[in-house]
C-alpha cells in the first residue's frame, strides 16, 4: 500500500485480499458497500481472490439483518444483500485484513484509535477516497434517518466508489497477487514513500 491514495498488490502472500468496509451499525452503508464490491468481483470473475466483509463501530444491531431500506435498494439496482447479518469491528480483525474502508470521518476516527501499529493504521482508507470528487466532505452520508430516495442516492455513490477501489486492486487480483500492507515489498515502501 502506498502512501499517494494508491492500494498496490504484492506477491508475498497467495491469500485472497481481504477488504472489510466499516460503517456504524453495519444495516446501511457498509452492508450497501460489501455487497456492492462483491459483485463487481464475481463478474470479473475474481470472486475467489478477495474476502469481503463489513462491520460496525457500535453494536446497536448484531445480528440483525440490513436495514429493509438498504436492502431495497439493493435490490431496485439487482444486487441480493439478503445474506447479510451486523457484526461489529473487532480490533483483532485488522490482523486478517488487507485494506479496511471507513465510510465516514467519524468511522476513520474510531478505526484508527482502535489501531495498534503502524501497519493497521496504512490498512485504514475512507471509501470517498477511491472517488475524492464524488463528496467534498469525503464522508458517504448515513441515509437511516431518511427516506428511500436518500438509499438509492447513497448506493449509486457506494457503486462509483467501490468501482473506482476496484479498478485499483482489479490488476493485482488478476495477477494472483495479495496485498499484505505488512510485507517486506509493502514496509519497503512505506519507507520510500516518507
């Protein structure tokens, strides 16, 4: 992973990439984002070269499915989140994961107190990062306490952003590669890039 915004692959590791999105109570955004990325990976026939999850930062919902409005929506844009169930954001799981997405500054925030190296923290990107000019604030905005119009909004900024993330990491999936941020190729340029 380099420091220019840009998620490179490495050969050091033949696991899958494992990317995980991080909203706040998993049953809207990062479900919405999950689902959304998964697709484009299975129709560019890549499905079994990444693992992709979703998490909360607060536990208002475990277990339970998405928000009906999120999966509305997903369903109006032919994507199925019917699978899905809240979990919430362990600390620990920044050990299984290659690149995890905040969908909000606050997100990011709570994402990186929870981070206990250096390492963790280069695994943490906001989802608007991928697609800076699709929102100024660089936050996808939480439709929960609005309508479905507010969903389907939301979803066709998460589906241009995951498309951009994709078209980032889709040459290194490719290529049997797997981004290990903890590398040696990847700690060699952390260091360049500083």
């Amino acid at each position: 992973m380099r420091h220019d915004g840009r998620v490179t692959l490495d050969s050091a590791t033949p696991s899958a990439f494992a990317v995980c999105f991080v909203c706040t109570g998993n049953i809207c955004r990062s479900p919405m984002a999950e689902v959304v990325l998964r697709s484009l990976a299975e129709q560019a026939g890549l499905g079994s070269a990444i693992e992709i999850s979703s998490a909360g930062t607060g536990e208002w919902h475990l277990g339970e499915h998405a928000d009906r409005r999120a999966l509305d929506a997903l369903e109006r844009h032919g994507f199925d989140g019917s699978r899905h169930r809240a979990q919430l954001f362990d600390p620990s799981r920044f050990a299984e994961c290659d690149l995890v997405v905040a969908l909000d500054h606050g997100h990011e925030r709570a994402l990186r107190s929870w981070a206990r190296t250096e390492v963790d923290q280069h695994k943490i990107r906001r989802l608007l990062d991928f697609e800076p000019g699709l929102s100024p604030q660089g936050d996808v905005p939480d439709p929960y306490y609005s309508d479905a119009a507010a969903f389907d909004s939301v979803l066709a900024l998460i589906e241009r952003a995951c498309r951009a993330l994709f078209a980032q990491i889709e040459p290194g999936l490719r290529g049997n590669r797997s981004v290990r941020p903890d590398s040696t190729d990847a700690r060699a340029a952390l260091v360049q890039d500083t």
